[in-house]
C-alpha cells in the first residue's frame, strides 16, 4: 500500500460516500444516497483475483476519452489526455478517487484525479465527468488553497441542463483523516440551478472493507446509473423541459487560474 500526499490513509482505501444532488430551478427537487467509491495510487491501481475482481476492478479503459491502446496503463492515459490538452503532466504522485467496476459493471459520475509535482506539491486536478450517454469530458483546474476552482460549464450531463454557465468545483484533496468532501456547483447569472455534493471517508481497502463495502452498497455503480436515470425520469414526469443534447466535438476543458470572487 502506499500513501497518497496529503493524507495518512493508505491506499488503495475504501470511501464509503454519501452523494446529494439539489436541483434549484425550475424547480426543486433534492435526493440523496449511499454508495462505495474508491482513493487510489494511479501508479499503483489495485489488481485483485477472484471474487475481490468482482468488487472492485479499476481498468484503464474506463477512463479519459481517448481511444485505448494495448497496454496502456491509467497514468498513461491520463497524461496522453494532459498533454492533447495543452498541459505538461505533472511528475510527481497522482492520487485519484473514483469507482472501480463491480461485477463486470462500471458507471462513473465524477472521478477526480489529484495531480502533484514531485516535492508532493499541487500541481491541477482533473475533474473527469461521464453522462449517461456514454460520453466523457474533463475539466483541467488549478484550484486556490481551500481547493476552489470554477471553469466553464462544456458538457451536456443532464438532460434537463443545457451548456451555459459556469462550473464551481470543490475539490480540496483527501485531509490526515481521510475525510473526502468534493462538490460541484452550476453558476448561471442570478442562479445556482444545480448542486452536487460527494463525502465520505476512507478506509485502506482489506478485504473486510471492501466485503463491507458491497455489503452496506451491494453494486454501487449499477445502482447510481439506474437511481440517476430513475430520477430522470420523475422529473419529465413533472414536465421539466428536456434540453437537446449537442455533439460533443472537445473533451477536455481547460482552467488555468483558481477561483476568484467565489461566494
């Protein structure tokens, strides 16, 4: 096992998570749930057999847009995709939370991958997002201290949201206490229509905690796509406008300088 930068956690680890989405406008609309999500070392995902495989497989194709080469590892994809983006790949460790397939099934929302330079130093984190669509993008952010960082909104997630606006991310790293806390925010002028929220904290990732795992959220992905596409289809019944959704040419979007003026 080994340890990620900024936190005594070692990885790989366990998060057990609690992940809230708040729709503001047009109209309200709130739900909340559990589900499993994991830290890893991207030089160091983990490689199990047997039954643990089925808990959890991190594979490097379920990752960043690009097409995948035999081969290629998760860091190979990773700084491939910084550097189509404009962005010299930072040489230090990469820490990065996502979720891993569980039997056979891999459905990831949001991934967040902490990029340092070789000092242990910050350098940006990619906040990789996937639609129920299949589609992929991410968003390159350098964020301020408190890990604040807003970028441009270039990504059709949800149906009942189009394009506009802007995005701003919390996405402090993991605390001494493997505490997780990340959030998103869509920022339109005058508004905050949509909010998402992920906390939870970690556990190095025995076989215990990951049993405990698919225990407490037994298949976690395929559970957070069918709740997502289940609560879709609850908000067309209350006839919130579907927005089309348009081709998705870039899949990366770039912010060079940490939040300002964040509320």
């Amino acid at each position: 096992m080994t340890r990620p930068a900024s936190t005594a956690t070692p990885l790989p680890a366990v998060v057990a998570t609690r992940i809230t989405h708040t729709r503001r406008s047009p109209l309200r609309h709130t739900f909340t749930y559990r589900s499993s999500s994991w830290l890893i070392d991207v030089d160091e995902p983990p490689r199990f057999r047997g039954l643990l495989r089925l808990a959890a497989d991190v594979r490097s194709a379920d990752h960043f847009p690009e097409p995948m080469r035999p081969g290629q590892s998760l860091r190979q994809r990773l700084d491939n995709h910084l550097r189509g983006a404009g962005v010299t790949p930072a040489d230090g460790p990469v820490c990065a939370l996502l979720s891993p397939r569980v039997a056979g099934y891999t459905f990831n929302p949001l991934s967040v991958f902490w990029c340092h330079h070789a000092d242990g130093t910050l350098a940006h984190v990619v906040a990789e997002v996937h639609n129920t669509y299949g589609e992929r993008h991410c968003y390159i952010v350098t964020p301020d201290a408190d890990g604040r960082a807003e970028v441009d909104k270039e990504f059709y997630v949800s149906p009942f949201h189009d394009v506009s606006g802007r995005y701003r991310l919390r996405v402090p790293e993991p605390d001494g206490q493997g505490r997780v806390a990340v959030s998103i925010i869509l920022d339109r002028p005058g508004a905050e229509p949509f909010v998402a929220a992920l906390t939870g904290h970690a556990r190095p990732a025995t076989t215990r905690a990951i049993v405990g795992a698919q225990l407490r959220t037994p298949l976690a992905p395929l559970v957070v796509s069918a709740r997502i596409r289940l609560q879709g289809i609850g908000l067309w019944a209350r006839r919130l406008p579907v927005q089309p959704r348009p081709d998705h040419p870039v899949h990366s979007t770039l912010a060079s300088t940490a939040t300002k003026g964040h509320r």
